[in-house]
C-alpha cells in the first residue's frame, strides 16, 4: 500500500508539472501573438531584436511608414535618427502587407539591423468612405499618409511618441525632440508656419501658402462655421510629438475622420489647393491646440522648389530637415541632396534605386 501511494505521489507531482508547463505556453503564446483591432494587425518583426518594456524612461520611441515604392527614404530617416543619438530608440515602422517582408529583409541585411524595432501592418480599409479618389497627386493618397490619424490603434504601450514623414532627416539627438514639454491639455506638438525668417524666404520664393486659407475652401459654410481667421497660420504635420493618452481622452481619432468624411460628402478641401487631404483635418481638430516646436526642428520646404536653396549655415544648424513637396531628394532635380544622401543605405533587394542624372535615359 505504501508503494502504491508513493507512485500515486510521482504522478499527481508529474501531472502538476505537466499542467504548468502547458499552462505556462498558453501565456507565451497569448503575449506574443498579434493583437488585433477592427482597423489593424499588429505584425511583429522576425528579426532577433531585443524586447523593450514600453515605459522605461530612455527609450524613445518613433513611428515612421515605409511604403515599398519609397523604402528606401524611410530608411535613410531611420539610419540619421540611430546614427546621431545614444539614445535608446525604438521605430514602429508601419508598411502594408506586401512590403513588410522587403521592410523587414531592408533591415537585417544592412547597417540597420542594430536597431530596436517593430513592424507594423496598417488595413487600408479603414479609410474606406473616407478619401476620394484624387488624380493631381495620386501619391498624397496613399493608405500610410493617414497613419497618423490612428496612433492609439496602434499596437504600441507608449504614452508619448514621435511621428515622422519618411522624407526627413534628423541632424540632431532625437531625445531632445522627445524631451519637449506639451502644454495642459494638448494631444501634440508642431511647428507653425509662421516661425524663422529663413522659413519665410523660403515660402516667398516658392509661393506656398502657410495659412489656413492655403487648405481650407471658405467658399463652403462648414468651413466658415469654424470661425477660424483664414489668415491664421497653418501648421505641418508631418513632423509632431505626440501624447496618446491625451490623444485618446480628446477622441482625436474619431474628430479627424468625421473632418474626412465631411470631406468625402461635401469637398471643402482638395489636394490640388491643399498639397494633400492628410493635412487639413489636421489643421481643423488641433486649431489652437497644439504646442509649438522649437523651429529648429523641423525645417520644412525643402521639396517645394528643383531650384531654392537654404543657406549651407542654416541647414548646418537645423537639427531635422523635412523634404516635403514633390521634389524629393531620391529624385531628380532636387536641393540639397548631399544632406540627405549621406544618410542613405542601398536596398539590398535592388528594388529601390536614387535616380541622377547619369541614371536618365
């Protein structure tokens, strides 16, 4: 008897270990599978990379879209960013389906493959309804433009974020963009258009709009109903701080796709008058509610014209450098390709190439 309770003592213990080790699988499993929304699947990269805890103090964490026909820009954002900071920096970088395995081959197979990230998958289809069709210029368009729109829904556990345009590159510690103190109240921070005299040059030579009027059509009353000065300077998103919890408080997502949809029904902005429609609901919800960036921090304009140029001591002291309009420095003609070639690293794939002049047919 006293051998048969011995042995029924090995099993039960056996059985109890067998338990927790099925137990304890199920829990792994569940903290490492994507997680889903009604908008989003989460797509973790394959790549042998570190897991960072969310909250710890010197990680900063960026979100930049690589779409695959520019790959290669966000890239090269990615490389000024880890290349000039020692600071912990983890990217969300956000594709579609069909280029996550090129997004993920970019990064392993180059300098890049040191870097700290996650690669996450957005569902066009959440902007169904929401964006017409607009043939000026078809690339504003694209699904990864409107990203920004969706932060919270993202599969990330950071309170505060930096969001970036794939056309940028960052000259100076992006710690001390993190670093920026958001007013009471305020979801993000921007740079007005309305800030460095080298700015306004700029803007005069190339005759961009940097107010409201330039985005908004006040011919139509939903607009006038906003009550906002059409002289009012306008500010750009594609360089912006973000606090998600406020983000989420304020329900920015949902003011921002009523402002599309509105849009979609009654056209009060176009991408031809607004140089895209990822910019003017932006405009509308954050009217007034934003922080302002140090200037320094986003020297924009850089693609608006083949031909006007900073001065070479101005941009030496910029600490990031934003190549938004349609002349981009992977193309030709553009200015001031050096700053931006320095930083960029050859698609393994071949599939992204710069284009020069030797390079024209």
């Amino acid at each position: 008897m006293a051998f048969l309770r011995k042995i029924n003592q090995i099993l039960l213990v056996l059985l109890l270990l067998l338990l927790c080790v099925l137990l304890h699988s199920s829990l792994l499993r569940a903290s490492t599978r994507p997680t889903l929304s009604d908008h989003w699947n989460g797509v973790v990269s394959a790549a042998r990379v570190p897991v960072v805890s969310p909250e710890v103090d010197n990680v900063v964490p960026v979100i930049i879209c690589a779409s695959e026909e520019r790959i290669g820009a966000a890239m090269a954002t990615i490389n000024s960013i880890y290349s000039n900071t020692d600071a912990s920096v983890f990217f969300y970088v956000v594709t579609l389906r069909d280029a996550v395995k090129l997004t993920r081959q970019y990064i392993v197979k180059t300098k890049l493959k040191g870097i700290k990230y996650k690669i996450l998958e957005f569902n066009p289809m959440v902007l169904k309804g929401k964006v017409k069709p607009d043939s000026s210029r078809p690339d504003l368009l694209h699904p990864l433009n409107f990203v920004r729109f969706y932060l919270p829904l993202l599969d990330i556990n950071h309170k505060r974020v930096i969001y970036l345009d794939d056309d940028v590159i960052v000259q100076g510690d992006i710690k001390d963009l993190f670093g920026v103190q958001l007013k009471p109240g305020h979801a993000a921070a921007f740079s007005t258009d309305c800030d460095l005299p080298s700015t306004h040059e700029m803007v005069r030579s190339i005759g961009m709009q940097t107010n409201y009027m330039g985005f908004l059509d006040y011919r139509k009353k939903e607009v006038r109903d906003l009550g906002i000065n059409p002289r009012e300077c306008s500010f750009n998103p594609g360089v912006f701080v973000a606090d998600i919890s406020e983000w989420k408080k304020q329900k920015i997502t949902k003011q921002l796709e009523k402002w599309m949809e509105e849009n979609f029904r009654q056209n009060i902005y176009s991408s031809a008058m607004a140089g895209g429609v990822a910019t003017p609901p932006m405009l509308i919800v954050f009217h007034d509610k934003y922080t302002t960036l140090d200037p320094l921090w986003h020297v924009r304009h850089l693609g608006w014209s083949p031909d006007a140029r900073y001065s070479e001591s101005f941009l030496q002291e910029a600490h990031l450098l934003h190549w938004n309009g349609p002349f981009k420095p992977w193309s030709y003609p553009a200015v001031h390709l050096d700053l931006w070639e320095k930083w960029f690293i050859p698609d393994p794939s071949r599939r992204f190439s710069l284009v020069r002049p030797e390079s024209d047919s």
